[in-house]
C-alpha cells in the first residue's frame, strides 16, 4: 500500500495535480478507508524503522516506492519528510477513528 501511496500522490507529473506535497497527501487520503490510511501508517513505520542511510532512502523512494518527490528543494531530507507524511497519516488515521464512532 505504501508503493501505491507514493506512487499515485508523487508520480513523475505530480506538481500539476497539486500545489504542494502536503496537499498531494491530503488529496489521496481523502479518498481512502481507515484500514488503507492505518496499512500505508504500518507500512511507513516499518520503513523508517530500518534506518537507511539518506542516499538508500531516496533510492528506496524512487526505484522500489515510484516516489518523485525530492524533498531537499524544500530544505528536508528524505528522512524528515517521511516523518512528515507520517504525521499526516497518523492525523488522518485518528480523524478516520473519530468520524467512525
């Protein structure tokens, strides 16, 4: 789920779908069930968990996720944006949690 993530919000023509990357995640998360947000969460969790060097993460991001979203044009590193996309999906995990009761 987290290749199909990237992959749809941060495809190679992704800035003329949105202004920004937090408004790509946005995008895809409003379209999507609690159990997939919670599955990419896992699934992120279980990435950052290896700790990767900065050069295999975005080689990782690229080659095996289809991420084209490069996060050092913004002053980040790949590391700190994907701690970022997680904190959008945990946000968005706890949202789906409270919209369900």
């Amino acid at each position: 789920m987290l290749e199909q993530f990237l992959g749809a919000s941060f495809h190679q023509d992704w800035m003329s779908d949105s202004a920004d990357s937090e408004s790509a995640i946005r995008q895809y998360l409003a379209g999507e069930s609690p159990s997939v947000v919670n599955t990419i969460l896992q699934e992120l969790d279980h990435l950052l968990s290896l700790r990767l060097s900065e050069e295999k993460l975005r080689d990782v991001a690229l080659r095996d996720l289809g991420c084209y979203y490069e996060p050092n044009y913004k002053g980040q590193s790949m590391t700190e944006w994907l701690h970022f996309v997680r904190s959008l999906l945990a946000v968005a995990s706890r949202q789906a949690g409270k919209d369900s009761d």
